[in-house]
C-alpha cells in the first residue's frame, strides 16, 4: 500500500534530490527510486518504472518530467508544480553561485578533482539503474533482439537516440500487437 504525501514532503524530497544529485537525470533515478519507491513508498516500483519510461520519451529532462508526473499523480497540478520547484531549485541556486565564483573553480585542482571523481560515481549510478531496471524485463526472443539491434544502432551505426527509440517502439506495435490481443503482457 503506497503512503500518502503532503505538498511540503513532497517538495522537500524533490529538493533533495535536486540538490544531492550531480550528473543529471539519470544520476538522479537511484536517488528518486530510493526516496519514492522503495523506502518511503510513496509509489510502487511498478508504477516507477512507467513514470520512468513515460519520462524518457517525453521531451525535456527526465528529472523534470519524473517530478512532474510523479508530482500530478500525488497531488494533481499543484503537485506537478511543487515537485518540478523541488527539483530544479538546487540546480538554478548551484549554477547562479558557479556563475559568480566560476573562474576560482576551473583554476583550482582539489575542484576538478572533486568533479573528476564525481563522474566515476555517476557511472556507477546509472549503471546501477540499467541493472536494476533491467531485472524487471521479461527476457524473451523479442526482447533480447530488440536489445541487441538498440546496442548496435546506437554503438555501431551511431543512430540518433530517438531513432532507436522510435525503432523499437514501431516494432513493438508491429510484434506485440498479437500477444496484447490475447490478453497476455
């Protein structure tokens, strides 16, 4: 059973998130399945999933478009609002003060190596997502097929992420169609 949030709990975990996660979207995932999915249940892993699909193939940020979703469905259009604030507030106070004090960190070396190590972390995150996620998908033919043709459009062929999207969605239509009908997923 998923708890209920109010309007400033809600804000305050998207802030938090906003403002402990460098990297951007894909960093921020581990961290908003942590606080919404799995400790305080807030949503279902299930339900975080499609909010995350949902999210990638809509256009904007993923982290904005998570917030937002994720917000609505909490708290209708307030929600939306309160959760998208919560999640780009950090970033915009964090940019105004790198804007001001930027030359003082491209010249200092603890700095770039602060951030140097930060991306190795970042990785780690999103890898560790990709793992996660990809437990839940039920490994058939079709989509271990649909994997391997992704991997090599994107590293072989070099095709635009979209059109590897927009492949993968037309042959699940074209593929799927049939199995949706029988009332199996």
């Amino acid at each position: 059973m998923n708890k209920k949030i109010n309007a400033l709990k809600l804000f305050g975990i998207f802030f938090y998130i906003g403002l402990f996660t460098l990297g951007g979207g894909y960093a921020m995932i581990p961290i908003m399945k942590q606080k919404l999915a799995a400790k305080n249940r807030y949503i279902s892993e299930d339900n975080f999933i499609e909010v995350l699909a949902v999210s990638q193939i809509t256009p904007g940020p993923i982290a904005v478009n998570m917030a937002t979703f994720i917000g609505y469905k909490e708290l209708g259009i307030l929600g939306s609002i309160i959760a998208t604030l919560g999640v780009v507030l950090p970033s915009l106070i964090i940019i105004l003060l790198l804007s001001i004090y930027f030359t003082g960190i491209t010249s200092n070396t603890v700095m770039l190596k602060f951030f140097s190590g930060i991306l190795t972390g970042i990785v780690a995150e999103i890898a560790y997502v990709t793992i996660d996620i990809t437990k839940k998908i039920k490994i058939d033919f079709f989509n271990l097929s649909i994997l391997i043709l992704s991997l090599v459009e994107i590293f072989i062929i070099k095709l635009n992420p979209i059109y590897v999207i927009l492949v993968g969605g037309g042959l699940g239509i074209l593929f799927k169609t049939r199995e949706f009908k029988n009332g199996s997923s």
